[in-house]
C-alpha cells in the first residue's frame, strides 16, 4: 500500500547535457501529471507521461525538468547579427545628434545583452533524453519509496484504528440483547404511572415489546460490519493500489453505524455509535491519502 504524497530528486549527465528532475506527489482522486521542461522538449512528453503512469496510479504529480551543457561541452558563440546591426546603426543616429563621431567599442557590444552569446541556446531533445531518462528513473524510485513509506504507517494506523472499531462493536454486541427488557420495564412503568395497571404477562406488552424487539435487532448490521472489516484487512494485503475500495468501505460503514443507531433507540448505545464515528472519520480522512 502506498501513499500518494512524495518527493523525488534524480541527476544524470552525458558529455552533451545535465539533466535534473524533480518530482512531487500530492493528493488527487485520478492521476494527473503535469511536466515543467524547457519548449525544445515538449516532444518528450509522452514518454515523460508513460515512466510516471507505470509507477503511479492515483495523485497530482508535478514533474520539473532543467536541462544544461555540460561542463566541458563544446559550443560556438552565436551572434545575433540583427541586434549588433541595430546597436550600431543607434551609435550612428547618436553621432548625428550630438554632431559628431560616436563608434562603439567592443566592450559596448559585450555589455549589451544577446549581441554575443556562448553556447548553443538550443536543446536537441534527442540528445537531452539521454541525461533525462536515468534522471526520471532515479526520481520515480525515490518517489516511490517515500510513498512505501508513508504507506506502511498508514497501513499500521489503519490497523490500530480497526482494533477500536471492532471493540466497539463487541460492546454494541453485549448491550443490544438486553434492550427489549428495558423496554418492557419502561412499557411497565409508563403503564403504571398512567393508572393502566396491566399484567406484565399480558399479550398486548408481550406483543409490544416483541414488535420492538424485531425493529432493535442489529445482528445483520454487526454481521456486515464484521465483514466489512475483514474486507478492509484484505484490501490493506493487496498488491492492486486500494484507495478507492478503502473510500467506498468507508461509506458502507457509516451507513451500518448509522443504522445501528437509529435501530437501537438506546443511549448508551448511541453513545458508543458516536465514539466510533468519530474514530471511523478519522480512518476516512487517512483513506484520502492512500493510492
């Protein structure tokens, strides 16, 4: 099981190119990659896109991508003949307004930014690839191991969290059965202080509390829950990423508290259905992070 907040960092080189990749990981309900690269790799995109889907199947993932020559790299100076043109023909009008000679010095073509430039500006993306691809590789395998990670403690709290719900299922258990006869002793006693002194054995109190007892049992919905849990567990094991079973578990067994609940008609055992909502939420809120 994993979780689907991460973090990733992978360098590579080639005698050409320095590739850097980082890779984020948040939550989401679909997987969604988003890449940051410089334009001359767009064409890698796809292949960027299928590394990370191989490795995630849930959460946004935010993938950055920088790109630099080598140390050592060869590379021409460019001149931007259309810039060093116009700075010249600037120093021209500049003599003419002042009425006399301004050349430019070669210092002044220098300072001026993009007249020369070193290197190559542009990135083969072909050749770039080499450096990115064991970059992404290396960032996709610290990801996914943070992500093991934060999923075996999830697993592990999951697992605690499981052992509360159950107990408080067991407790559900042991007072349920004995809800129809403070039933019948509060029938009993409403009767006798509305001065309808009937006979305990009579048919209609038995009937009575029988109907009640039929409207309070709960045992289908302890029997669901019970094997909802062993559901949970079981998705927990599996090798298939869980998060979606695990949210829809949740819901079915809210709907069993619920139900408990308002069957039940008892304070104690609304007491109890509360305390386990309230550690179920928790479970549910913990779920939204699980791929």
């Amino acid at each position: 099981m994993h979780s689907m907040t991460g973090f990733g960092r992978g360098s590579a080189a080639t005698d050409a190119w320095l590739a850097t990749v980082e890779i984020s990981a948040v939550n989401r309900k679909q997987a969604e990659v988003v890449v940051q690269a410089p334009r001359e790799l767009n064409e890698l995109d796809a292949r960027i896109r299928k590394a990370v889907l191989a490795v995630v199947s849930r959460g946004r993932i935010q993938i950055s991508i920088n790109v630099e020559q080598a140390q050592g790299a060869a590379g021409a100076f460019r001149i931007d003949s259309a810039l060093a043109l116009a700075f010249a023909n600037a120093f021209a009008e500049l003599g003419k307004t002042v009425g006399h000679s301004v050349p430019p010095a070669a210092a002044d073509y220098l300072r001026q930014p993009g007249i020369i430039s070193a290197g190559n500006s542009e990135i083969d993306a072909e050749a770039a690839w080499l450096a990115i691809e064991p970059a992404l590789t290396d960032a996709l395998t610290q990801l996914a191991a943070m992500r093991e990670r934060e999923g075996s403690d999830l697993k592990a709290d999951f697992i605690a969290r499981l052992g509360v719900l159950i107990s408080f299922v067991g407790k559900i258990e042991s007072e349920a059965p004995g809800r129809p006869l403070r039933q019948r002793e509060l029938l009993t006693k409403r009767l006798r202080e509305a001065g309808l002194d009937l006979d305990p054995a009579d048919e209609r109190v038995a009937k009575e509390i029988a109907l009640f007892a039929d409207r309070c049992d709960v045992s289908e919905e302890v029997t669901r829950l019970a094997s909802h849990f062993a559901k949970f567990r079981e998705y927990l094991d599996a090798a298939e990423p869980p998060g979606r079973a695990l949210d829809f578990l949740c819901q079915e067994l809210f709907r069993e508290f619920n139900t408990i609940g308002s069957k039940a008609n008892d304070a104690s055992i609304a007491q109890t259905i509360v305390e386990a909502k309230t550690e179920l939420e928790k479970i549910r809120e913990q779920v939204q992070n699980v791929e």
